[in-house]
C-alpha cells in the first residue's frame, strides 16, 4: 500500500469517527428530549387503544425507570434518524457521481416519512390485532389480566419496531440501484425468497392464524414491488444515460 493510500484509509477512518461522534451526541440530546417526552407520551398512549381502560402495573422498583429509559431511547433514536441518514449518505458521496449525488440526498426525508408510516402501520394495524389476539386467549381461559407496563411496551416495541425498518425498503432498494449494486433483475430472481421471507414475518409479529397473517403479508409484498418498481425506474434511466454515453464517446 502507497502512502498516498494509507492517507487516505486515515483520512476515511478519521471522517468516520468524527461522523460516529457527532451521531452519538445527536443520540444524547433525543435522548433527554426523550426522558422529558415520556410522560406525557407514555399517559396519551395510555389513554388509546388498546390499552384505553387498562390497569397498568409494575413488578419491581426498576420497571418505571426502565420504561422511562426505554422511551427516552425511543425518542432520541427517532431524533436521531435523519441525522444518522445524512451522514451515512455524506460518508459514501465521494463515491457518487455528481447527479448521484443529488438524487441520493432526496432520499433522506422520504426514508424518514416511510419510518414514521411503518411506526404508524404497527402500531395502529398489526399491534391491536397482536394485543387483542392474546388478551381473547386469556379470557378464555378464564384468566385475570394483569399488564405490566414495561412488558406492554416491550411487547408493543417488539412488533413496531421491525416493521418500522421493513418500510425503509423502498428507500434502501432505490439507494443500492443507485449506486449500481442491485438491479431490477436481481430483485425479480430473489422475489419467490423476498415474499416467502415476507411471510414469515408476517407470521411471527401477528397473531397465529392466517387471517392476521395475510394481511400483513399483502402491505409487505406491495411494499416489495413497489420497490422493484422504483429500482426498474432508477436502472432504466442509468441505462439510457449509459447509452448516450457511449454514443458520445464513440462518436469522438
């Protein structure tokens, strides 16, 4: 290795520790938004369904303070988000093109948005049909149902959270097209594994039966084509680009 390059290994790992760090002081300051957030968030949520009517309870002394640090680190991740998006794209523009660069920037708020819609989608579809799932099996059985709030939230963070990052797939199919490292072709060979994998996760965040399933599975596999769709746009133009190109230079 040239100095020249080792320069530049330092120079690329010295951007990214300074990237890290400024990320994590981002994370910091969500996350004591966060702490002062939590009540009034954890009471409005409290006051929704499905848990509108619900006595909460804790089993320890540690089970507030966990739920209040539970959802500071919510908070602050979701504070965190763009910024963490932005210097993620800010890392690897060297590596773009000039007008990659440009599209890729746009994809920052849209990744936010399609967050925010899968926070929105779990907690408002697939968690009440989870939560009300499990409180019919305990009735009948006849059994008191007693939550504990930490356990509700953990329960509800279990199921929120992972749907929240499948809905960034369009975002992560258009950006890796972008960059020419997946292409409309591959999606269409990995599509029998993407919808079975779809399932899978449909199955394991809702209620056992195939009712809850399905309906889970249909907004997860249009959200997959439609990220085929985007990636056919994005390759079709580099394409036409491509040929112009070569028109051009073999023109010369």
């Amino acid at each position: 290795m040239s100095t020249t390059e080792e320069m530049s290994l330092v120079e690329h790992l010295t951007e990214l520790r300074k990237r890290i760090m400024w990320v994590l002081l981002v994370l910091v300051i969500g996350m004591v938004a966060g702490l002062v957030a939590a009540r009034p968030i954890i009471r409005y949520l409290k006051s929704i369904p499905p848990a509108n009517g619900i006595s909460w309870n804790v089993f320890s002394p540690w089970d507030a303070l966990r739920l209040y640090m539970n959802f500071g680190l919510a908070v602050g991740l979701l504070i965190t988000l763009p910024v963490i998006m932005y210097h993620v794209w800010a890392f690897v523009k060297p590596g773009l093109r000039e007008e990659e660069q440009r599209a890729s920037v746009l994809y920052v708020p849209y990744a936010f948005g399609l967050f925010i819609l899968g926070l929105a989608f779990g907690y408002f579809v697939v968690f009440p049909m989870a939560f009300y799932f499990t409180s019919s099996i305990s009735k009948s059985l006849d059994i008191n149902e007693m939550y504990g709030a930490a356990q509700y939230f953990t329960f509800m963070f279990n199921i929120v959270l992972p749907l929240a990052c499948v809905f960034e797939m369009p975002i992560v199919v258009m950006f890796l097209t972008k960059i020419r490292l997946l292409n409309p072709k591959r999606l269409h060979k990995m599509r029998r594994y993407a919808y079975m994998l779809m399932v899978i996760l449909a199955t394991v965040i809702t209620p056992p039966d195939a009712i809850s399933a399905i309906l889970v599975s249909i907004p997860l596999i249009i959200l997959y084509e439609f990220s085929v769709f985007m990636s056919r746009l994005i390759y079709r133009k580099q394409l036409a680009k491509d040929a112009a190109w070569e028109l051009e230079y073999g023109a010369k």
